[in-house]
C-alpha cells in the first residue's frame, strides 16, 4: 500500500465500506441523541437562568447562582478534558467506557451548559414590555413561557440549536478518538494508526456533509419560524 504522497488519499479500493456506513450510523446516532438530550436540559436550565436573573428572594438567588456556576464550569471544560474526566461517571451510568453509547454523558454534559446560555440569552431579547403586557391580563409565569417566551424565541432556539448541533458532530470525532466508535473513532484507528489516508479523507467528507445538512436544515426552520420575514 502506497501511504506516502497526495496519491495516498484516493485510493478508496483500501476503504472498508461496511465498517465506513457501521461508524457512520453511529455518528448519527451519538448526535441524534445527545442533541435530544441537550435541547431539553438547555433550554430547562435556560429557562431557569432566566426566570431568576432578576427575582427577589433567597432561594431565587441562590438557584441562580448554583446554576450559573455549574454552567460556566461545565461549558469552560475542553471537551477531551471532560470525556477523561467523566469516565468514571459514565461507567456508573451506561455501564461501559468504550462504544457509541458511553460518549453520550460527556456529549450532553458539555453541549447543553453551552446551549442554556443561549437560551437564556434569546430569552433576554423578548421585549420585556409585551411579557408586562401579558402578566397584566393574569397570565401565570407557565402560560408565559409557553405563549410568550418559546413561541417569540422559536428561530434563535432553532439558531442555536444548529450551532450546538454542529458542536456536538466534531465532538462525536474527538469521542471516537479514545473508543467511543463512530467516523472519529474508524479515523484515527484505521486511518490514522494504519497509514490508510483514504479512510481518514472519506471519514472527513462524510463529517462536513453531516455538517452542512444540519447548518441547511438549520437555516430553513428558522426562516419557516421566523415571523419578521413573513
């Protein structure tokens, strides 16, 4: 095999396409998942952020606080830090340390600190004087956030839920890189570790298209969603 050179890269007859589509469904599995995850730990964790930034009160500053502190913590920590350093915790949890299934607490422990101050920051933006508004007609603090905060938020949540999403695709690459499967894990081992450059170009391309289908997908709810361009 002929490992030196730009020649190197196209010699797809080295590629092993079963085990190429295997780590490529496991990709998008460790992404569907986790984005699932940390859409609805963001945006509670968000919302909470949100809803106590101003009360007074003890317990609201406190909560506030705690929160705020795990957030910044969490979403400070490189994410090859925190796979090592949430081993021990993932092995309580998915019971094993290897495959697809045990990078999803890291996925989701790093991704959505990241996406609640996002949400927290698209909530902010909403016009405090239609929330007013709102409240003087005897809406309670629920019937806010489902009729005023989400619905007003929907296309910078969808944004940056795109954003995340991407995040979390390159993230699946560098999980892969210590055992957890997918395209990172099929490049390094058998790309990277094996001299096969083909399998480390063909890993690549299939990442950047996940990429770009997620940013198309991305950018079209949010302009179906985004009721100024009506």
């Amino acid at each position: 095999m002929d490992n030196q050179g730009l020649s190197s890269y196209f010699q797809f007859k080295n590629v092993n396409w079963p085990n190429m589509w295997s780590a490529t469904w496991e990709t998008v599995w460790m992404t569907l998942v986790s984005m699932i995850l940390v859409a609805v730990i963001g945006i509670a964790l968000g919302l909470i952020l949100f809803e106590t930034r101003d009360k007074k009160g003890f317990w609201y500053r406190v909560l506030n606080f705690v929160v705020s502190v795990l957030v910044n913590i969490f979403r400070s920590i490189p994410y090859i830090i925190l796979i090592v350093l949430l081993l021990p915790i993932t092995k309580n949890i998915v019971g094993t340390i290897i495959g697809p299934t045990a990078a999803i607490p890291s996925l989701v422990i790093s991704a959505a600190p990241f996406y609640a101050r996002m949400v927290e920051s698209n909530f902010r933006e909403i016009d405090n004087g239609v929330i007013e508004a709102v409240r003087s007609m005897g809406a309670t603090n629920w019937e806010i956030i489902w009729k005023v905060l989400i619905p007003e938020s929907t296309p910078a949540l969808i944004a940056g839920a795109t954003v995340t999403t991407i995040s979390l695709i390159s993230y699946t690459a560098m999980a892969g890189a210590i055992g957890a499967g997918g395209l990172g894990n099929l490049a390094y081992l058998d790309g990277f570790q094996s001299n096969n450059n083909s399998i480390t170009l063909v890993a690549t391309v299939i990442i950047l298209i996940f990429v770009f289908i997620a940013q198309f997908l991305g950018d079209t709810f949010v302009k179906r969603t985004d009721k100024r361009g009506l």
